[in-house]
C-alpha cells in the first residue's frame, strides 16, 4: 500500500490548527493513492491527543523516543523519521510549513536524498508529483513538476479547510526507541524560558520600524519613545539586524516577522519586497523617509518626506503635550 507519512509537531504553542490542516492535506494525498495515513510524533501527550488526529484520517500513529531526545532536536528528529521512512516505506514525508517543519523536513530531505518541495497550497501524487506552492513570501505561487517518486514536502500554514475524515479501521499507535548518533543529538534544546506577558511585535496594534536611515543602535531611542507613548513596539529592517544595531527578533519582512498592527511607521526603511512582505497586511502605514521615491514612500498610506532625527521627536513631544505629561 502506498504510505504518507506525515510529522505532527504538537509541541509547538497553538498548534491545534495547524495539526489539523496538514492532516486534511495528508489525509486528501493518502486518498489520491488509496493509502494510508501514518503520523509520527514525539509527544508525550500523543495517547490524549490521538483521538484528534485520527478523525482527521490519522490510521497509524509512530511514537518515537530516545533517552537524549527530552525537546525539540532538528537533525535528531530528522534521524528518527528516516528509521521510519525505512519500515513504512511512504511515497513521501509531510510536515507543516513552520519554521520548525522546514528546518526538520530539509534535514530529512538532505539524509534521504530527495527533493524537498516547501509551502505547498495543492499538491497532486504520480509518477511526476505536482504541487502549487507559494515562494517569495507569499506574493508568487509556483506551479512545481517534480521529478522524483519521493518528494518531500511541506504545507503552507493556512493552505486548506480543515475537514474531517474518521477512518472505519482502529487507529494503530506503534512505540519505537529510535538510535541517534551523537551528531544528530548535537543541537537539542536542553532548557526553555518563559517568554514575558504582554504584547509582542506580532501582536501590538502599533508597531515603529526602523531601518538602515536611523543610523546607529543609539539612533533606535527616538523609535523607543515613541513607541512606548504609543504603547507599541519596536520593530527593524534587516539592514539594521545585519549591522547588530537590534536583535533578530524584531526584524520584520520575509527572514523575520510577519506582522499585521493596525498601524505601522516605517523610519528610514527603503521598503525592500523582503521587507515589504512583512508590513504588508498592516492596516495604516506611515513612511517617514528623507526619499520621496523610496517603495515604503510610494506604498504608504501616509508619508512624512523628512529626516527621522527630526520628525519622531516632535512627534513624541506633540503627544507628551496633548496627554498634558
Ligand atoms: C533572501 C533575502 C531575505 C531578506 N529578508 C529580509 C527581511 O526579512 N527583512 C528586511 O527588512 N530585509 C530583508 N532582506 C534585505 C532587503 O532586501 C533590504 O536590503 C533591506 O530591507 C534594506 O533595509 P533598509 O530599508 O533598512 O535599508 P536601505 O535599503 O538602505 O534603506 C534605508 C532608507 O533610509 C532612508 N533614510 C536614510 N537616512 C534617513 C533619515 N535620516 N531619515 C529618514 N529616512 C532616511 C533612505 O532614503 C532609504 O530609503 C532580505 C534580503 C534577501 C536577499
């Protein structure tokens, strides 16, 4: 019988949708080659969560384990699904388009050889796979023939409807003590930290970006400012994470965050499309640049032609004012 193997990362915060999305997508491959379902875990929790997958058409459930192996590990997870992928013999591996799924299924793909296929919205099973997937961030889809039987592939985060698909046969859960090398165990996470309460740049309603213009790590201050009387937060360019002025974790754009605040200011940012990718679905855009001909100006909302040195600090006092601070 013709497999699909599928990883399930349910480790992952708020992964119940996504879980349950790439389900119907294997669930939909496995029912274009008659075959099954077959899912592999590294949960814990997964005898609770069984019942879930298998109405979204899971009929076998992999449990791997190891002693080294208490958290997330790519190239050690990567191992295990190849030990798999050699007793179920799938006609191919599927995983989420997460961060996490890509970094797994590329390590996958690299140890079987095999071409990987990411982000995929469709995907149609043969002798020559067909898939329609999206590249450049979102804004190009890519009709894909690849030419290999064994593609692995991964699916675009809200790429489909979930649907569910009860199978009539009991639902399988097989336990296996997989065999790492100490390589593959070499990057695992040992410890995790809270992250702190409140809003973050993916959630705060208002966020100050800036790039390349502001011109220094100091330079960020005026955008902390403002930010703060705005009760935003602090977002970059990756000319600035390049230059070590902030960390990675701010940067927004195709490589960093995508983001959504009903109001984003954009300081000395050229608008680059990888950056552009990121603030795009963003409600109000003000562009404040010393370029009237820069993209960020030309897509704005609201533009401000003007240095930024200048322009946030008259606005942060204008605000101080009007609150009567
Ligand atoms: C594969 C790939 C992935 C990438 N991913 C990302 C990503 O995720 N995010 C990202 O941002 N970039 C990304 N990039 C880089 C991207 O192509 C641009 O190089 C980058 O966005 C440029 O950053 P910037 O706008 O800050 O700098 P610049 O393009 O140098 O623009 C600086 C702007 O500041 C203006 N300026 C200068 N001084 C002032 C002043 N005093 N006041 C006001 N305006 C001023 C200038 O007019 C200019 O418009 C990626 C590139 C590649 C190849």
């Amino acid at each position: 019988m013709s497999n699909i193997l599928v990883l399930i990362d349910s480790c992952e915060a708020d992964a119940t949708e996504t879980i349950n999305e790439l389900l119907t997508q294997g669930r939909n491959l496995a029912n274009q080659v008659n075959g099954s379902l077959e899912a592999i875990t590294f949960d814990p929790r997964h005898k609770e969560l069984a019942g879930a997958w298998a109405e979204h058409g899971v009929n076998v459930i992999h449990y791997l384990t190891n002693s080294a192996l208490h958290d997330y590990g790519p190239q050690a997870w990567a191992q295990g699904i190849v030990q798999i992928v050699s007793l179920v013999e799938p006609i191919s591996v599927i995983s989420c388009g997460s961060d996490r799924g890509h970094e797994v299924m590329a390590n996958v793909a690299a140890i079987l050889d095999a071409p990987f296929v990411s982000n995929c919205l469709s995907v149609t099973a043969g002798e020559r796979w067909q898939a329609s997937r999206l590249q450049w961030g979102g804004s190009l889809i890519e009709e894909v023939t690849v030419a290999s039987t064994f593609p692995v592939l991964s699916f675009a985060l809200h790429s489909c409807e979930t649907t569910l698909s009860k199978i009539s046969e009991p639902l399988k859960i097989i336990s296996h003590e997989i065999e790492l090398d100490t390589e593959s165990a070499k990057t695992i996470v040992i410890e995790r930290t809270e992250k702190p309460e409140g809003q973050s740049l993916e959630t705060s309603a208002v966020v100050v970006a800036g790039g390349r213009g502001v011109g220094s790590a100091d330079g960020f201050n005026v955008l902390e400012t403002l930010a703060k009387l705005l009760n935003g937060k602090v977002g970059c360019s990756r000319a600035v994470t390049n230059n070590g002025w902030r960390s990675h974790t701010d940067q927004v754009g195709q490589t960093g965050k995508r983001i959504a605040p009903d109001l984003y200011i954009a300081c000395g940012i050229s608008g680059a499309i990888q950056h552009w990718v990121g603030a795009m679905a963003s409600k109000n855009i003000l562009a404040i640049n010393t370029d009237p001909e820069a993209n960020m100006v030309k897509k704005a909302d609201y533009a401000v032609i003007a240095n930024l040195h200048e322009i946030i600090p008259a606005v942060s006092d204008e605000i101080v004012r009007r609150n009567g601070q």
